[in-house]
C-alpha cells in the first residue's frame, strides 16, 4: 500500500477517533475497543497510543467520563500494547477503512469532511500537538510499558482532574492495577493520601472549596507542609474539633515527610517558630504529641524514624522546658502549670524511655536559679549556663526535667508546688519539718486511686530529700495519710501502713476513725451485698477495724463495739439469703434495718424477732432453716446490747412452727414442736413455754382441708395419725406448762383441745367401724345372689353329674358365705 495513502488514511482515523470521543463520551469505551487494537501499529503516525492516551487524559472530563472509565479504558490500552500482535500491512489498509466508516457511521452528520489534500493530516498534527501540549503540562510523559506506563498516567490524570474534583477519592479507580509499584506507593502514601485526610476532616468542612489541584502542583516539601499543615495552626479559626495532632501526624505530615526522605526540618521550623504565639500549655502538648507521633509512626514499608532525625526537635524541647520553669511559670494561672506540667512529664518520660537512656543516670544539679530574669526565648537560650548546659549531654538534661516535672506534676494540684520550688528546697542544707507536713498534708487531701501511687512516691521523696530525723514526724505524717486513706475508701492501702510490730500513734483515735468511716459506708449501700462482698468498702473497712483491734489497747467500749459490729456482720451474711421488705414497694437497705431495730418507738417496738416474723411471712419455705433465723436473731441482739438467747430460741422456733402449718406441712409442725418441748424439759427450762403455749394449742387445732372433702380413704387413714401426734403434742405441753396467774386460762384451753382432739380420735373410730359393717353388709348379699344363680344351674345340670353339682355347691359355701363371715377355703 502506497505511503501517502496511508499517512492519509492515519490521520483521517485520528480526526474521526478525537470528534468521535468527544461528541460521544458515553460510547468511549466501544471507540477505544475498536480503534486501540490498531493503534499498536508501527505504521502508524497519528493513530497513535501515545495519542490516544494523550486524548483520554487531555479531551475527557469526569462529567464527561468518569474516572473508573478512564481508568479501565487506559489499562486495556496499555495491556493491549504488549499482548496485540502487529497488524500485517496488507490487512492494516482494510482495518483502517473499516475503522473509519465505522466512526462516520457513530458521527452521522457531525462527520467532519475535509477537502484538499492533506487537510487531515494537517488537522491531525494540530490535534495530536494540542494533546500533547496539554498532556504535557499535567506532567505526563510517554516512557516505558505497563505499570510505569499506567503510574505515569494516573499520576497526571489525578492532576487533571484535580481541576474538577475537590476530593481525589474519586481518583482511586486509577490507582486499581498499581498496587505493589514501588514508585506508585511513595507517591500514593505520601502525597495522595495525606491530602485526603485533609481534605475529609479539614478542606471538606470549610465554608471554601480547596480544590487539590493547588497541592498537587506543589513542588518542595517546604510548601506541600505549609499547604498541609494549616489544621494544627493554633491561631486558626477554622480549626477542626474532629482533628487529633497524633492523627494529623500520622495521616498527612510524617507520611510527606517520609516521601522526602524522611526530612523533620519543615517540622521542627514549624514548631519553633511559631510557640511563642500559642498557650504555652498547648505548645507542650503538641511537643507531647508530636514525639509520640513520631516514635510510635511505621511508614507504609514498615520503617520508623532513627533518632539522628529526631534529634533537633529533642534540644528544642528541652530548652523550652527549662525557659518554662523559670521564666514564664510564675506568670501562668494553675490550671495552665498543671497542664504543661503534665505534658512535660509525658513527654521526658517517652523520650527517656524511645532514646534508650539509662535507667541509672542521675539527675544534675543544674543551678538554673544563677540565671538572669529575660523576657524572650532567644535571650534565654544565649545565657552562657544555658549554653553550657544545652551544649552538654542532652541525655541528662533530658533526665533532670524529668525529675522536676514528675515531682512537681504530682504535688503542684495539691500544695502548689513549682519547678522552682523544687529547686530551692534542692538547695536547702535544711528544710523546715513544719513546712513538709503541711505539703504532705496538702498531698492527700484529695487522694484518688489514679494519683496515690504518684502521691506515696511523692511522700517517699519528701521523707528521703528534706527530712533528716523523720521517725516521729513519720509517724505524725502516716496518721494523717491514714484518715485520708480512709476518706478515699482506699482501706487495703490504709491497711498496709498499721505496722503490727510497732506501737500505733493513738491507736483509739485509729479505731474510732475507722468505725467512722464503716458507718459513712454502711449507711450509704443500697444492698446487703454492697456491705458483705469482700472488695467493698464497707466490707474491708471491718477489715481495717479487726486490724487494729487486735493490736490495739483499746477502752472496753471500743472493744464491745467492735464485737457488736462482727455480730452484726454474721447476722446480715445470713438475712442476705432471704428476700424481704420492711415498707411496700420500697427495697430494703442496710440503714433501713439497723434504723427500724434501734429506732425507739413507744408505739412500735421492732425487735430482731420481729424481722425473723417477716422473713418467714415474705418466704414461703424459711421455716425450714430455722437454725439460721435463731442465728439472726441472737447475732442481731448481741448487736443491740442484749442477750436473749434462750427466749429467742424458743420465740424463732415456735414462729418457724407457725409458718409451717401456714404452709400445711403438719410433719415438720409436729417434729419441731416434740422437740421443742422435749429440749425445754431436758434443759430445764419448761417455764419458757408458757410464754408460747399458744403454738401448741394451734399444732393441736390444726385440721387440714382435705378433711373437709368428700370421704377418702386414704384420707381418712391418714386423719387417726395426725390426730394421734396432735394429742401427744397437746398432752406433752399440759405436762410441762404449769397452770400459773397468766397461762392458767391458756391451761384450761389446752385441756379443751385435748378433749377435742380426744372425741375426734373417737369419731374417727366409730366412722371407721361403720365404714367396716357397711362393707360386711354389702359383701353378704353379694354372696347370697351368687349363691342362687349358681344353685338354679346346678339343678338343671344335677341330671348329668350329680357328683359335680354336689362339689360345686361345697366350694360354693365356703367360698361365698364363708368368705363373707371370714372361713377358709383351704381348712
């Protein structure tokens, strides 16, 4: 095929293939399907893939087509270019044809028809120039196959339509077939990404658009960080309150930093100079977060910052802690020395512990109190000590900040205590005793479980450093942390400072302390349990209490309470089996027993045997555990300051007796009430039942309901045992139940039911017998009309055997009638 015609035929395809893509954006795909296997031809000069990428990146917009479109079409043509064999020249002709009245065809009237030779080619050279131009300035460049080919587009196609799109999310799809390329992922992970974490929690929120075409044009790493970094600007207003500088950090500023080969530089400059213009707390902690930030980053290879890229940030740091404590802390209100106290102390901590200093490296005495009063950091920083000092082992400056700022974290909340108070009593040769006790004092006032660890470090310290004869002023100091300890509820903590081995300081004064604090507890629990579990409270206070106790000399009234309470704490171990109430609809609580059985109430006494009465009215089956309600009631009494125990023992019982019959368990009744009287007559102690004769008299006038139905034999059966162990019952207490000026009626009334009981037992037998006659009666005439119909068949069969008419009538009479009046067959 001729040259010309070719080159003709070439260009005219490239012109019908641009109008085509771009009348026809939502046919792109079949278009490059049709026109990109072709194109890989050497033959050709327009037609092009170089060309026809250059028209993907250039002449497509996302509204267009979009991105997930280009993305596909961009990599089925550069995959084609490896995998399509080249077009044999004598087919090239016809395909080109063919592709070419194709495109017409997908135009119809818009098809462009040039006259005039060479006016397609002409027309083709400005297109594919005007592409290239374009393609050219979104930086891509046609070099190598398949994915640096495809980074080198989707990189610039990210660029183009980054004029259109503020959030690259949208880009993704380009990004599908890269993953894994090197060059790809240094650039995804640390310019892609990072502005999309700013874009979503930052740009995004903004009142203005930031379209990321601004970013990406960006050249040095110096202002891709000043573009990122506005978020972290403590002077904006715009500030996001979703925006964490760990998470800033992590997402957008270290990943930049580590695309430019992990430079910190822009960072530290940034952090430098513009803390002057910050709270002072917040420049430390952002100081806090940037380290952790920092340390704690892996980039997305893995890798981690090596101190020697940290380093600069570290002097900038500690000099500015130092300037802090002399300088500017006495200016500052004290929420804002506790915050950067804190920060600071953070931060020493995780520098000592990610730089590897160690753990045996002794703070210095800096003599930072030499320094002149400035009123700048730079003229601080130029004092020759501070010079010497910055200019010296970082490792122990790092470690004496440390020090001051951990102590002084601790302390400042409570005593005020400041880094240059640290100082000064550091230089003391003596420290006025008066003073630390006051500190320490001031120390656990307001001890809570997430300080007091930081607080006894803080005690040692100040027992170690500015006390030289502490013994008795240790003593003093441990009295006060104990109430305070106890105040906190920390009563193991509390616990361990009552040295067995030594005398107690006021050991009354301790116990009386201790009581105090078990009743602020006990009357402050809503459930038995909250007193009883073993890690509460109220709980380990007794604990605290029996401690001391037992190595204290105590007055004997301390001594009884003490004893009271350990009565009290057995009894409410018990009642917490049993689920009752004192007032309707309202649950009880520990105060509300104690209040109802101490109250003193002339119109309601409420006793320990009331509360049993209760149990056993509000639980169906307690009387069974009659044991453990005399336990109550008896621990319950000694509690009170009285001993009943005998009187309880037969009140709890009988009241246990009482429930039972309530329950219709008459076995139980009846056990528990022979061997209750039986006890009162071995211990000698029979004038205690005429105190309860009643529940005698009511085992005694028990009937159960079925007596009342309809005649059971069962029943009936059952009826002479009951009726045989009621009378004993009843015999038994007019035994031991001596007639006296106030039971002699209630003697009289036993005496009744004993009669009743006797005429019952009587009934019965006469019910019995007639139920026995009856059955006789019925029995007889039974036999008798048996007997006849058996005698009539026997007659009319006497004709056949008269021997066996006459056997039958034998057997018949001793079966029938002798069974009836009690014969044996077999005699």
């Amino acid at each position: 095929m001729p040259g010309p015609e070719l080159a003709d035929a070439d260009a005219r395809l490239y012109v019908l293939f641009v109008m085509a893509t771009l009348q026809n954006p939502e046919s792109i795909e079949s278009i490059f399907a049709r026109i990109g296997p072709i194109s890989a031809s050497s033959s050709f000069h327009f037609t092009t893939p170089q060309n026809l990428l250059n028209i993907l990146l250039s002449y497509t917009t996302p509204v267009s087509v979009s991105p997930f479109k280009c993305a596909t079409i961009a990599s089925e043509l550069i995959a084609s270019l490896v995998d399509t064999p080249e077009v044999q020249s004598e087919n090239l002709y016809e395909d080109i044809q063919n592709s070419i009245q194709w495109l017409e065809q997908k135009l119809g009237d818009d098809s462009l028809q040039l006259k005039g030779d060479g006016a397609y080619v002409e027309a083709a050279k400005e297109l594919s120039k005007d592409a290239r131009e374009k393609a050219s300035h979104y930086g891509f460049e046609y070099q190598g196959q398949g994915q640096q080919l495809s980074f080198a587009f989707a990189k610039a196609k990210t660029l183009q339509l980054s004029a259109y799109l503020p959030d690259l999310s949208s880009c993704e799809p380009l990004f599908d077939t890269l993953s894994g390329y090197a060059p790809f992922e240094a650039w995804h992970n640390g310019i892609v990404r990072p502005y999309l974490y700013f874009w979503k929690n930052h740009a995004s929120l903004d009142n203005g658009i930031a379209l990321p075409r601004l970013y990406l044009q960006l050249e040095t790493h110096f202002e891709q960080f000043n573009f990122l970094i506005s978020p972290l600007d403590l002077a904006s207003v715009s500030i996001s309150e979703k925006l964490s500088i760990s998470l800033y950090l992590e997402n957008v500023i270290l990943p930049l930093s580590v695309y430019h080969e992990n430079d910190l530089n822009p960072l530290s400059s940034w952090l430098v100079t513009t803390h002057s213009n910050w709270k002072l707390s917040s420049t430390f902690e952002y100081w806090n977060q940037v380290f952790i930030a920092i340390f704690s980053f892996h980039t997305y290879k893995g890798d981690t910052f090596t101190v020697d890229a940290c380093i600069t940030l570290v002097r900038h740091f500690v000099s500015g802690g130092l300037y802090y404590g002399l300088q500017l802390e006495r200016s500052l209100g004290s929420v804002e020395k506790i915050r950067i106290l804190e920060h600071i102390e953070k931060t020493t901590a995780f520098l000592i512990d990610k730089l590897h200093i160690h753990s045996t490296l002794q703070s210095n005495n800096l003599r930072l109190l030499q320094s002149s009063e400035t009123t700048s950091y730079a003229e601080f920083t130029s004092q020759p000590n501070v010079i010497e000092l910055l200019n010296s082992s970082y490792e122990l400056v790092l470690v004496s900040l440390h020090e001051m700022a951990s102590t002084c974290s601790v302390l400042f909340p409570y005593s005020g205590f400041t880094i240059r108070r640290y100082l000064e009593l550091k230089e003391m040769e003596e420290v006025d005793l008066d003073s630390i006790k006051r500190e320490v004092f001031a120390i656990f006032l307001h001890v809570t479980d997430k300080n007091y660890t930081e607080l006894c470090k803080a005690l040692d310290l100040f027992c170690d450093v500015f006390l030289h004869t502490r013994n008795e002023e240790r003593k003093k100091i441990d009295a006060i942390v104990f109430e305070r300890l106890m105040d906190a509820k920390k009563f193991t903590l509390a616990s361990t400072r009552l040295n067995p081995t030594e005398h107690l300081l006021n050991n009354e004064t301790y116990l009386e302390i201790a009581i105090s604090k078990l009743w602020a507890n006990f009357n402050s629990a809503s459930t038995l349990d909250e007193v009883l579990a073993v890690s509460l409270p109220t709980k380990l206070c007794l604990d605290i209490i029996e401690q001391i106790n037992s190595g204290a000399r105590a007055s004997d009234n301390l001594v009884n309470t003490v004893v009271g309470l350990k009565h009290l704490f057995r009894a409410l171990g018990l009642l917490k089996n049993f689920k009752f109430y004192l007032q309707r609809g309202r649950s009880v609580t520990p105060k509300d027993i104690i209040d109802k059985l101490t109250r003193v109430d002339a119109e309601e006494s409420f006793t320990p045997m009331s509360l049993v009465s209760v149990i056993l009215e509000q639980n169906k089956k307690a009387y069974l555990v009659h044991e453990k309600l005399y336990k109550i009631t008896t621990d319950l009494a000694l509690f009170i300051g009285f001993d009943d125990s005998w009187v309880s023992f037969y009140k709890v019982r009988c009241a246990c007796i009482e429930s039972a019959l309530i329950e219709r368990d008459f076995n139980f009744a009846y056990k528990q009430s022979k061997e209750l009287l039986s006890h009162a007559a071995e211990q000698n102690k029979t004038q205690t039942l005429n105190e309860v004769w009643l529940i005698f008299y009511q085992v005694g006038k028990f009937v159960p309901r079925e007596w009342l139905d309809d005649f059971d034999p069962k029943v009936h059966k059952q009826k002479i045992e009951i009726l045989t162990k009621q009378r004993e019952i009843v015999s038994l207490a007019l035994k031991y139940i001596r007639p006296s000026q106030l039971s002699g009626d209630n003697s009289r009334l036993l005496v009744g039911q004993f009669c009743n009981i006797n005429a019952a037992i009587d009934s019965w037998y006469t019910e019995e017998n007639q139920h026995q006659n009856d059955g006789v009666s019925s029995a007889m005439q039974s036999a008798q009309t048996t007997l006849q119909e058996n005698l009539s068949g026997l007659v009319k069969e006497a004709a056949q055997s008269k021997n066996q008419a006459s056997e039958k009538i034998s057997n018949l009479l001793v079966s029938g009638l002798g069974w009836a009046i009690g014969a044996n067959a077999n005699r």
